[in-house]
C-alpha cells in the first residue's frame, strides 16, 4: 500500500460536526492500508479573527510577529482533529511546521518552501500513526516562524506529497473539482475530470478559487497527481491534475475570465533596441505588475506598445509613464478601462488547427470587439469590455461545450 | 544596569487597553538600562474557551494533543505583545517554548522544566532585544509541546530568571500584593511588603491565589527574588520574596486558612514498625493525598494514627482503610468532617517564644475549640471547625497584627 496526502480547507474543518466529516475522509483511506498525511488549515474564520484583532493594535504590525500569530489557527486544527481520531480509536498525532520542520525562506508572510524532513512523519507511519499536519506554515533557518502566504495549505499539502513521494495529494474543498468555467457565468458547465498543471496554471482565475498556482508549479515540478474533491460529497471523484496524453484529445480544458483589466498604449515609441526594456524596467521600480504584453513592430521609426495591468494600477502607471515620456522618447500614453479577459485553455490545441477561429467566431456571432489578442502554447486570451465578458465567456462555453 | 524579568498574567493582558499598560511597565524598566525578558499567560479566558471546544470533541482528550491546543493562548499574547511594543519604536522580539527552548519532562498537561538555554535570549539582549517569552509551555526531548499545570506562567519566569541570573522577577496581577491574612475575613489586613521563601511556601493557601508553588520553590533554589506587583497600580512595590535577616524580628508573616479538610483517626494500630508505613502507603497507592500527620505514640501495644485529607477524598478514604482493617491490624476509623486547617507562618517563630501561647490565646478567647495541633519549624496549624474557621482567622490575625 502506499502514501496518500490529504488535504481540508477552512470551510471544511470549521465546526466539530465538519471535523466528522473530516474524519471519516481520512479513516477510510487508512482502512484501505494506506499511510495518510492530512494537511489542515485554521478552522473557519480563526485567522480572520486574529487579524482583526491584530489590527486593534496597528495596521502595520511587524512582519515576523503577525506570522507567529496567525499560525495559531492552524495548531488549533492539527490538535482537535489528533484529539478526536484518537477519542475514535485511530493512531493520530499532529505536527506542527517547526516540529517536522518545514523550511522556508525568510519572507514573512509569503514564504517559499525551501525544504521539508520528510524522517519524522516517516518514522511516526512506521509506526501505525496517521499524521496530521499544520498547513500555511513553516520556520526559517533561524528558528522563526513563517507562513506560506495565500492558498498556503494548498502549497504545503502538494510539498509534503512530494517529499513522501506520495501516490496522491486530495485536496478537500467545498466544490467538487474544477469546472470548464465559472457556473455563476456560463449554463451548461461541466466538470473538468482530468487537467494537465500546465492547463490549470494557466486557468488561475477559475483554479485561485480552488489551487493556489503554488501548489500546482509543485505538483508539476515532482509530478504529483493533484485531486481537487468535495468534502461534503461521499464519493467525489473530483478533478484530477496531472500530465495525461489523453488530454490532448481534448480541443480545450477550460475557459478563464478575469475582470478588472486596464490596457496601456505607449504610442510613438522610438523603434530602437532597449526601449521596450526601458518602459518595464520601469514599471517594475514602482513594482507595477504588468501582465499581457503586445508590441507590433512596424518598419517605421516608431513603435507602440501595448499591456495591461490590474485597475487599481491605472492611476500610478500613467502618472509614472506620463512624467517619464522624455526618458521613453515616447509620444503619448493612452489607455482603456474597464476590460476584461477571457482565455481559453487547452494542451489540445498545440496540435489542432481552427481553435483560435472558433473562438473568435463565438464573439463575432455576439457582435464583441476585441481590444488584444495574445496567445500562449496552450492558451489564447483576448481582451474585451468588461460589460460585454460574461456574454463572451458564455459564448465560447457554447460553442465547445455546448453544441 | 541588569537583567529584569517581569510576568503578566491573563487578566492583565486581557484586552488590548490592558496591553497597554503592560508595554508601559515594560519600558519603563527597559528604560532604565535593564535587559527585560517579559513572560506572559494567555489572554482572559483564551484557554477556557479552548477546552470548551475540546469538550465538544471529548471529554478524555489525548494528553499530548491537548497541550498542542491549550499552548496556542500564549503564542497569540507573544506575539500581540511583540506587535505593540514594534509599533511603539521599541526592538521587541517573541519567543515560544519551543524558540528557547525550555526542556521539560514527558508529563502532558503538568511538566516540570528540566533545563533552559539562555543563550537565544542573551544574544538577543546584546542585540538590545526586549524579549517576550511565552508563559505555561515547554517541549520534551522528543520535540513535543507540554505545558507546565497551573501557575505555569510564574514557574516559567522564575526559572527563566533563574536561568538569566536576574536581578529580579516582577510577578504583575491583580492584587497589591500578598496581605497578612484573606482581606474577605479579617479587618485591617496589611500588605507583607517581605516574605521568605519557606513562609511564603506555608503560606500557600494565601499564596496560591497569588503565587503558585512551584515559582517559589525555584525562586529559593536560585535565590531569586520575586515580586508580587499589581499590575494596574503605578508605583506598587507589592511584597517581595526573598531571604533576609530582618525577617527574623516580626513575630509572624501571615495567617492561612484551609477550608473542606476532613479528620481521619485510625484507632488501636499495632504499635508495631511498619503499622504506620502501611497505612500511607495504601493510601497513597490510590492516590489520596494526605496532609497534616500527628501520631500519638503511646506505651501501649496500640497507637492512634491521625490526618487530614481534603472533604472531597473523605469517602473513598474510609472505604480503603475499612477494607483493610485486618491487613492493617486497626481497630476502627472514626472521622471529623466539616473542618478547616488555621496556620501561622513566621520565621521569626524559631528563636521566640510565646507565639503559639498568643495564637492558643486568641482562640481560646473565643472559645474555639482546636481539633488538632501540629507545628514545624515556621509554622503553627490547628484545626478547627469550618463555621468557627473565620472567626478563629479573625481573632488571630488581631491579636498579632493589631494590638
């Protein structure tokens, strides 16, 4: 028998009823012979609580102190959860970050897994122990306590998984797997069953509901299968994430939307080397984060250039463009808001031909402009109106999913 | 300039208002040029509602997951606490037990700490570091949280300033102090501004509301003295413990009192070696603990053995020694319940005479009669009926502290 990794959100171990629930997860694939590691996060709204009560202190608490408090929430967990396998007759105990430990970087608050000692969770399977595991955090090489930041547990579970060489990491949550796109948008979605890591990267707008990117670069990067369930389901099969060829008969996976786009132009833009370079060097002092990038080159001696970032960077990046436009040799800086994108994404379309075309047919037929199109490997993504999105992604779901 | 350490316990850092209170008695003895090293419990009633939670679960949680959860209180102060004094400007740094690290036994729920390694602290004073050290918790040499039982938190700051070599120990609460006597009962209790470590070790049932004994008996190993301060007060000077010749010329330091205390006399016990073992050690395998011992020896072939156990042990004592009558070759136990323990402690009492004369003297002219008389070297208990008890506190306590 093997290893298996499972993980439970905050929703699903938020009351003891749920904790059962939980329990009963974990004892029957105990039952079926395997080893199990269960990776947890704070119980509900524990952490929110502290930070609230953190900032009755100050808003601008020290990085290192705010980390020893918020991984409270999950200790709490870890504990109740040993407390009632045990009160159930199993062998359980739990780990906390620095008991196993998990190493990380020095960045309170978003720290990377640097490392994991996987002896002591192997040494407790050893002896007949479930293992029940702090997600979110970690210490750094001095001893201090660290968190993972956002989707953190996600991260944790994936990196214990792949440091026990696990089968599988399950991650409980409170929908069952990842769907083709956003039920409150489009009828008609469908469960996704299997997905490749690259496809569900490039789905973060759908997967940050579900997978924090994180935990999917590791998934990928140690090949672990990633199974996204329903806690509150008796037996959810779930999304499977990982490498598939079956995937590639697939014309694609999924469909993304993210709202709140804005796009810059930098028109007149001398066409020589190094001034590309220059606009996002930058943009990158002021830690402006730029995302979709387009520049037509043309045979003139100017060029524009195109990207867009979040909304609530608008108002900077123009001010900082706008005070730079000798430095830049620019002409004008000019820019639409209130975009969205909408990304359709599948490892099948690196083979097939017409995808790109259906797409566009899908907005043509909806009479939707597009402001930029920029396409990926297994990804084409187009920006349009905010107000004109959900009829975009609603269309496209119809038009590969649907006919 | 030294080394201070100063302890806050639950009720004076309860809310965030009260913490502020705290980080002004920080500062201002960090002001002074002193190293502070600051311990703390967990916040108001932070624990109980743990447990309460942990009830939902079960009613026998495992004991090794039950510290994981109740040490949580105290990292969350630490850290609240660190966080406030960082706003304030000050270089404040939290430690949990584990940082430290504090070694303790393998006793779940009421270990004893083996060992402490100062150095983590003293290089973080070097660094001008005030250091905020989690109360209550330690971990074993298995790398497993434990807490210490109650009163933790005092015996984690002695021992850490026991550790430090500290000039002193600051043990902040919610009274001025330690008194002559329960202000509820006497009139005209007096604060005890010095106390020695063995009368404040007697005096435990006034202290135990303060000062819990396990701090004591380190504080006396270590010579350290300790400071029992009101935490709300600005310039308390509270009662200090520690050895000192002046000591010697008060009559006595204070009066305790006992309630609920059960007298068992076994009758007719051959008075032969090993009677009296047997008897102890019958009790004490069933875990009844038994307080103040007189025997009577007598030229007879029988003795009469009495002692004191707490109310609540009375049933299950006299079933066990009545089981036992013939293996003990006993006679007969016959019982006094309703009774309360009344002790004077003073070490001026070891090279004067007269203080039991007084102590008999007051009760006597209340005409209240002692059940039971034992003395030590500090100390006078007799033991009286529980609805005279006040009364004979009263009578004493006037006639040695306000005549």
């Amino acid at each position: 028998m093997g290893i298996v990794v499972q993980k439970f959100g905050g929703s699903s171990v938020a009351t003891t009823e749920k904790l059962k629930i939980v329990c009963n997860h974990i004892t029957k694939e105990f039952e079926k012979g395997n080893s199990v590691a269960v990776i947890v996060s704070a119980q509900g709204k524990t952490t929110d609580k502290l930070i609230t009560e953190e900032r009755e202190i100050t808003d601008s608490p020290s990085k290192r102190e705010h980390d020893v408090l918020v991984s409270v929430g999950e200790q709490i967990t870890i504990s109740k959860l040993a407390i009632m396998l045990n009160d159930m007759g199993y062998k359980a105990i739990s780990l906390t970050g620095w008991q196993i430990p998990i190493i990380t970087d020095d960045h309170f608050g978003n720290a990377k897994i640097k490392s994991i000692r996987n002896e002591t969770i192997l040494d407790l399977f050893k002896e007949g122990y479930i293992v029940i595991i702090a997600g979110f955090q970690g210490i750094n090489e001095n001893n201090e306590i660290t968190t993972l930041g956002r989707g953190g547990s996600d991260t944790t579970a994936v990196a214990i998984a792949a440091s026990l060489n696990a089968e599988k990491c399950d991650i409980f949550t409170d929908v069952d797997g990842v769907f083709t796109t956003d039920p409150r948008i489009a009828e008609k979605v469908k469960k996704i069953d299997l997905i490749s890591y690259d496809e569900m990267l490039e789905l973060s707008s759908l997967g940050a509901k579900v997978l924090h990117n994180r935990c999917v670069e590791i998934g990928k990067k140690y090949n672990i299968p990633i199974v996204v369930k329903e806690t509150g389901k008796e037996n959810s099969t779930g999304t499977i994430v990982k490498n598939s060829k079956k995937l590639e008969d697939m014309e694609i996976s999924g469909i993304a939307k993210d709202d709140n786009i804005s796009r810059i132009t930098v028109m007149g833009l001398e066409n020589k080397i190094g001034k590309t370079y220059k606009v996002f060097n930058l943009l990158a002092k002021h830690k402006i984060n730029v995302d979709t990038i387009v520049q037509s080159f043309g045979e003139s001696i100017n060029k524009n250039l195109s990207f867009t970032i979040k909304s609530s960077d608008l108002k900077e990046t123009i001010k900082i463009l706008e005070d730079n436009l000798e430095y830049l040799t620019a002409r004008e800086i000019i820019h639409f808001d209130n975009l969205s994108k909408v990304s359709i994404v599948g490892i099948g379309m690196t083979h097939r031909t017409g995808i790109a075309s259906k797409m566009f047919e899908a907005l043509y037929e909806e009479n939707i402009n597009m402001h930029l199109i920029s396409t990926s490997e297994i990804k084409i993504t187009v920006l349009v109106n905010q107000d004109e999105a959900d009829r975009a992604v609603k269309a496209i779901h119809k038009k590969f999913f649907n006919n």
